[in-house]
C-alpha cells in the first residue's frame, strides 16, 4: 500500500465546500511529505485555476521545488489566500490573480502582471476546468456548451497566446485534459469533448513550439478528490467514484501534482507532445 493510499480519506458525499470535513480535506494536500530538490529552482510558473484541488497541489509542489508562482483564479478568494499562504511556508512568493480565463483580455492582463512581478514566466500550467453533468446530450443548452468550452478550451488558447511572447528555449507549458478524453462519459458530453480538443491541442501546440525549444505536454487524470466531486455527482456516484481504476479509488490532487512536477522539470527534457494518464483504463 503506498503512502498515498493510507492517507486517502473514504470517499463520502459533501454538501460543498463550506462543509468543515471538505475543506479540511482540501486543506491537507500537503500531507504527503515531499521532499524539495530544487528541481525547478528560480524558475516562475503561472499557474491556472489554482485556489484548490489539483492547482493548489501543483503550487506547493513547484514551491517545494524552490519556484517562485503566479495563481490564477476565478473567485474563492480565502482559498486562494491559502493557497498563497502554504507556497510562502516553503519560503516562495506567490502572486494571485482573480479574473475569467474565459476573458482574453483577462488573460493578456494576467501574463502582464506575472511580467510586472517576476519579471519572467518559465512554466505555463493550463488547469482552469468547469464541469456540469447532464443525463443526456439532449439536455445541454447551448449557453452551457459554450461555456464549458470557454472555461475549459478557450482559456488555453488565450492564456498560452499572451504567455508565448515571454517564454523562452527551455520554457515549458503543462495542460490538463482528463481520462474521459479517451473513455468518454455519456452525462458529461460537454465536458468531455473540451477534454478531447485539449488533448489533441496539446500535442499540435507542441509540434508548432518545438522549433523554439519549448515543451508542451499534459497530464490526463483519472478521478480526482477535488470539491467539484460532492458538488456535481450524486451521493452514490460519489461513493463509488474510482472503483474501476487498477488502484481502486479516486486518486489526491498531490498525487497528480507530481506528474506536473516531473513534466515541469530537466527530468522530462525529451518529453513534448506526450500526455501522462496518471491512472486510466485501459483504453
């Protein structure tokens, strides 16, 4: 059993995340004690959607890493102050920006105040999501499509737009995309195409970069214990959520935030255009 394993909580449904349980269990990714090895020491990374869930795990990750991060995020601002709070114990500034990804505007402001602050952006992290389950494709409004596909999709388009002019040979971007963009989910049709346009976003980002010595690769996770779980699944869904995957349960937002890390880092230096699934099945 790993150490993952025995300190993954059961996997109940919450109200939300005002629920004292919730929050405490968000509150607690940095319970796996990941020793800092300067990986990615002096660097700057620009994190989206990182007030919680597998965001915030990548920010103390990469601060554990001795880098400096910018986080991006939609609201929940005591969230994301804490956020900011755990990446300054491991002695790293933390800049955070509240804004719409979905607003290219937004995004170009973004990038600037990265800019203004660090002086630089060495790591792009594309991690904003939405989801909104469906019984059926029938019942998606086109308000809800587009959306998701400008929460999800567009943001990645914006953001690494207004990034590529500051990142240099050497520089990375990491997306998110998930696991459904291969085995797909018949309630989250919206959601699973923007995961699958991400997915293949990825790999044609990296082909057009390569020339000029960035990365692009992503990460695929399988079910994650983030607060989208209680808030958009019902209570035997909840329950059940990753049964069916070969460790037999939803993984933890630090677990994923490793897979970033590699990414992010000299490790993965021959890596472009490669998606990691951190725990699939078969496809």
């Amino acid at each position: 059993m790993t150490f993952a394993q025995q300190q993954r909580p059961g996997q109940k449904q919450q109200p939300s995340s005002d629920n004292e349980s919730e929050r405490t269990r968000q509150e607690n990714v940095n319970e796996l004690k990941t020793q800092g090895s300067g990986k990615l020491q002096n660097k700057v990374a620009l994190i989206v959607g990182g007030d919680s869930g597998i965001g915030r795990a990548v920010a103390i990750a990469f601060a554990k890493q001795e880098a400096d991060i910018a986080l991006v995020c939609l609201t929940a601002p005591e969230k994301a102050e804490k956020t900011k709070q755990m990446v300054e114990q491991e002695g790293r500034s933390c800049l955070l920006i509240v804004g719409d990804v979905g607003d290219e505007q937004f995004c170009q402001q973004a990038v600037q105040q990265t800019i203004d602050q660090f002086g630089k952006i060495d790591i792009l992290v594309n991690n904003a999501a939405e989801v909104q389950p469906q019984e059926s494709h029938a019942s998606i409004s086109t308000q809800e499509l587009e959306q998701t596909l400008q929460s999800n999709l567009c943001s990645m388009f914006y953001m690494t737009n207004a990034a590529l002019p500051y990142l240099k040979e050497g520089s990375t971007i990491i997306n998110t995309t998930s696991v459904t963009a291969s085995k797909s989910n018949e309630q989250l049709l919206n959601y699973t195409s923007s995961k699958g346009a991400i997915l293949t976003f990825t790999r044609s980002l990296s082909q057009s970069l390569g020339d000029k010595g960035i990365r692009v690769n992503g990460v695929a996770p399988g079910p994650v214990w983030t607060m989208l779980v209680p808030s958009n699944l019902p209570a035997d869904k909840v329950k059940a959520m990753g049964e069916q995957m070969p460790m037999g349960g939803a993984s933890q937002p630090e677990e994923i935030a490793q897979s970033v890390v590699f990414l992010a880092s000299e490790d993965a230096s021959y890596m472009a255009g490669q998606v990691l699934f951190t725990q699939s099945m078969p496809c």
